[in-house]
C-alpha cells in the first residue's frame, strides 16, 4: 500500500528541514506543511509555500529558505525533481514511473479504496431534517437531507461510529396549530361555514387528514368539543405526517438510526429541572419575571430567553435539554444540520455547550442555504402559505432518487442552489449525473465486450506498467490516487459537495482518455495495462457513487 503521495512528500519536507542550517530552526517550530497540487502542469504535480511561511518565523527571505530545503530534499524514487519559483515557492516533479503503483491499493481494496480508520471508532452523532411533523417535506428540507445523509457516509468511511438522528419538534405552538387546523377543516366538511384562519396550515393535505379522521372516527367526533378534540387531531394528524415523512425518506435513500421526541425532554419536568440547575451553577438569572441563560459569558451577542414571563420555557430551553441528552449518550461530537436563517442560533448553542461542559467544537454546525426550483431556467412559483410547494415527493417523481440527491449536492450546502428539474432529467451529458453514471456504465460496457472477445483483465502485479506512463494515463491515476485523501477532506471539512466535484473530474478525465485512447487494442500487454487502469476508474467511480447515495449502473 503506497498511501498518500501528498503526505510523502510533506514528510520528506520535514527530513529536509531537519538537516537544514537555518537561522534558530528546531523541530519544535515546524509549521504544518502544506501541499497541495499544481494548477498548471509546467510547475510540477505538487508544491508547498513552507518556505515563506518559515520566512517570518526564521527572519530570512524565503527563497533562501527553499534553497535550503532543496539542497537537503531526497525524494529518490518519489521525486525526479524540485525548483522554486516565484517568492519562494517549491514544485515537486513526480517520477512519472511511480504513478501505476498507486492502482494497487484501488485493486486490493476494491469497495473499500477509499475508508479509513482516522475515527477510531470515535462517536458522532448527527442530526438533520428534524422538520416539524405538520406537512410534507419540501425541497429545503431535501438538501438538508441529502447533505446530512452524506456526511454521515463520509464520516463512517473515515472509521467513525456515526448515528443519524431525526428530532422530533412534537411539542409547542405549530403542533396545536395543526390540531386546530384539522378541526376547522373537519368543521367544513360536516357542512358548517368557517372562517379558515390565515394562521392555520392552508395545504390541500389537511383536508385529506381531516377526511381521512371522519371515515375512520367518524363517531367519536360528534360527541367531543373543541377542547377535547383539538388534542385526538394533533396526534391523529401528526402521526400520519411522521410515518409519510419517513417514506418520503426512504425513497429519499435517508434513514435514521434514532428519531427522538421534544415531548421527552419535558416528562418528568426535565427542561425546567435542568434550568434550575443550570440557575445554581450561575448560567440562568431571573428578570422582571424572565428567565435569561449568560450565554454572553461565551461570546453571544446577548442573553437569550429560556423562560417567559408566562412561565413557559423557549425553544432554546428545550435545545439546552437536548443537547445535553445527545452527550449524556457518549457522543465527542455532535452534528447539527440547520437552515441558514438558523445561522444567528450558533453562538448561543456554543455557549450552552460550553456552560454544559463540554468544548465549544464539540458542536459542529452545517448550515444548508435555500434551493431555487426552476424548470427550464424559469423560477417554479412556491408558497408553503397556500400550500402551493414542491414537496420532496413530487421532486423525487419528476426526477428521480439518483438525479435528485446528486443535484442537491452541485454546490456548497451553505450557498444557494439552483435546480432544473428539466436538466435533471436530461439524458446527455448537460445532466451531471448522467454524465457520471455514464461514464461508469461506459466503463463496464468496455469490460463485457473485453470479455467476449477474451481479453484477460489482469491484477496489479500482472500488469507491464511502462504502458501506463502516457500524460493522459498519469492524469487519470493521479485524480484516482488522490480519492482516499479527498474522502478524509471531505469529511473533516463536513463538505459532502467535493465529492461531485471529485465525480465529475474524475468522469471528464476519463471520457477523454477514452475518446482519445483505444482501450482494446491489438498489443495485448497495452490492452491489458488499459483494461487495469479503467477498472480501477470503474472501481473508484461506483465507490463515490455509492456515498453519494447514488446508482452506479452497469447499463444505459
């Protein structure tokens, strides 16, 4: 197993710096080298600006420190050669004959290229969605999904032990509000006149609910008042919208390991208990009949409410619950996947936290911007108020699971995203997932007719390695050699998009290689060396596909 080249030659840095005769250098101030790849090919494959950040540590200009580096830099094997350029950076010219000897690692590994152990088996947990149980998921709460289902993939690839959890927002204001709005519908439809309250949930799909109650309870509805019934319809309706949430889900490719109830946090009197204790400890302050946290003690920008004059506590009040319950569990760290107009909530979740006990990074928000609907380039029309909205489920209809989860992840989860549903069903490569899937199932079609014609499709050590030297062979093992690396980024950066970045480079790189390059030819060692090397592309493209969430089909 050759590993990481990137962390190679920052370890062959650091050998260098060691035996450099450099102002008061010492291992002690060894910042962290980074490397990253070269933009442009005429500068070498990787280069590091190590240099110029020791320059003001070391009080020398930096060309003369990677001079220094250079002179005392043994990359034999690895490195054919170093220069520097520009202020003081250096560019690392990899032999090109080493490049082949990372498709071992893809053909030993196979489904696995690209896990890890870093976690150790670490907890983290993750929660996500979490939308209130009064309407269908729309596609907000889809990006929200698909971001937080994927992290969670990338996290568990990297050696963590991760649980995805679903907080059920079943206590409050909005859970009676769906009661009340049953009942007025309810109202209508045994021909009474109502004035539907604006407030109330407008969707065509309470009326279904408030349908569906009369046929299967009819005659427990006549007898009840208002009071009494309002409470049978918040759970009667909310449990409904729960169980099509879930399958909503489930087509989705999203599931969770625990859905949690709010109404739990409040059995027993535990928020306002926990209050108190966190009142004794300092943290909570009485005023003018109001219950305030300190969350200005950590950073906040004010105190925040945990009881109102009336005596109920906040939202904020049952979070601080929740959030100790997720610790009390055993997680390090925990995950919070929120909305963007949840962006201003963060402080006041770290300070709690840290009033709580634990680091203020034991709590990691992602936040997850709005998605723009379009077809055909022209804004789909969407009001939750009248209940005129594209729900995941109709998304998931038009589109597709597969079409529908690769888009949402076109960009960083914490900026906008458009999505054309036109495009997304497009079958050209105009439609990013379709270009990927593509360029998998192009790849198996290649092998099949190998096979037919008796092709042998080799291992690694039956490979002749001279013949996968050529600049478009090296391009494409280097993007392949670097999918390990890119998993572990991806993962502590909480970034799920760099792996649609990753698909469509590593798709591109080869359709290319393959417009340009006959795989099947007749020198049966070079077609063998090909055959490797686009199994080894097969290989790695169903392994990120198969984080995504997404099909890697074999035909299309």
């Amino acid at each position: 197993m050759i590993g990481s080249l990137r962390k190679q030659i920052a370890q062959l840095i650091a050998n260098a710096l060691e035996k450099c005769a450099i102002g008061d250098f010492s291992r002690e101030n060894l910042p962290f080298i980074e490397v990253e790849e070269t933009k442009e090919k005429i500068h070498g494959d990787y280069a590091t600006n190590v240099a110029m950040v020791l320059a003001s540590k070391l009080k020398m200009p930096p060309r003369k420190i990677a001079a220094s580096i250079c002179d005392q830099f043994d990359g034999a094997g690895v490195v054919e050669r170093v220069e520097i350029a520009g202020p003081g950076f250096i560019n690392f010219f990899v032999d090109k004959n080493i490049w082949p000897r990372f498709l071992e690692d893809v053909d030993s590994m196979g489904v696995n290229y690209g896990t890890g152990n870093g976690g150790q088996g670490q907890k983290i947990q993750i929660e996500f969605v979490s939308a209130n149980p009064t309407g269908p998921l729309h596609i907000g709460h889809a990006r929200g999904a698909v971001v937080g289902d994927v992290i969670a993939r990338l996290l568990t690839a990297c050696g963590y032990q991760v649980s995805k959890e679903y907080y059920i927002n079943d206590a409050g204001n909005q859970m009676n509000n769906l009661g009340r709005s049953v009942y007025f519908r309810l109202q209508e439809l045994s021909g009474e006149k109502v004035d539907f309250p604006q407030n109330c949930y407008q969707g065509a799909y309470i009326r279904d609910l408030a349908q569906d109650f009369l046929r299967e309870r009819g005659s427990a509805y006549v007898n009840k008042s208002e009071g009494e019934l309002i409470p049978e319809l918040t759970r009667y309706a909310s449990q409904i919208i729960l169980a099509e949430i879930k399958e909503d889900l489930r087509m989705f490719g999203v599931t969770f390991d625990c859905y949690f109830s709010e109404q739990t946090l409040h059995e027993n009197n535990g928020v306002m208990a926990l209050l108190q204790e966190l009142e004794e400890a300092g943290f909570v302050y009485r005023e003018d009949g109001t219950k305030w946290f300190k969350t200005t003690l950590f950073g906040d920008e004010k105190d925040r409410v945990v009881v109102r004059q009336n005596g109920e506590p906040t939202y904020f009040a049952a979070d601080i619950a929740y959030h100790k319950d997720k610790f009390a569990r055993g997680y390090k760290t925990v995950i919070d996947v929120w909305g963007a107009d949840h962006h201003g909530y963060i402080p006041r979740m770290q300070a709690c936290v840290q009033a709580l006990g634990f680091a203020k990074d034991a709590i990691k928000i992602v936040l997850v911007q709005l998605v723009n609907l379009l077809r055909d380039g022209q804004p789909v029309a969407m009001s939750t108020r009248a209940g005129q909205f594209d729900t995941l489920r109709q998304v998931i209809d038009e589109v597709g699971t597969d079409a529908a989860r690769y888009n949402f992840l076109m960009r960083r989860s914490d900026s906008h995203l458009d999505f054309d549903l036109e495009l997304a069903k497009k079958q050209s490569n105009e439609n990013p997932v379709y270009y990927v899937q593509y360029a998998h199932a192009r790849i198996c079609s290649i092998l099949r007719l190998a096979a037919e014609k008796g092709c042998h499709l080799p291992r690694y050590s039956e490979v002749n390695a001279r013949y996968l030297t050529m600049p478009d062979e090296i391009d494409l093992i280097k993007i392949v050699s670097s999918f390990p690396e890119l998993v572990e980024d991806a993962a502590a950066a909480l970034e799920p998009h760099r792996l649609t970045f990753y698909a469509n480079d590593l798709a591109g790189q080869f359709h290319s290689y393959y417009n340009k390059n006959k795989v099947i030819a007749e020198d049966q060692p070079q077609s063998e060396a090909r055959l490797f090397l686009i199994k080894a592309v097969q290989v790695v493209l169903a392994n990120v596909l198969r984080l995504l969430g997404v099909s890697a089909p074999e035909k299309m």
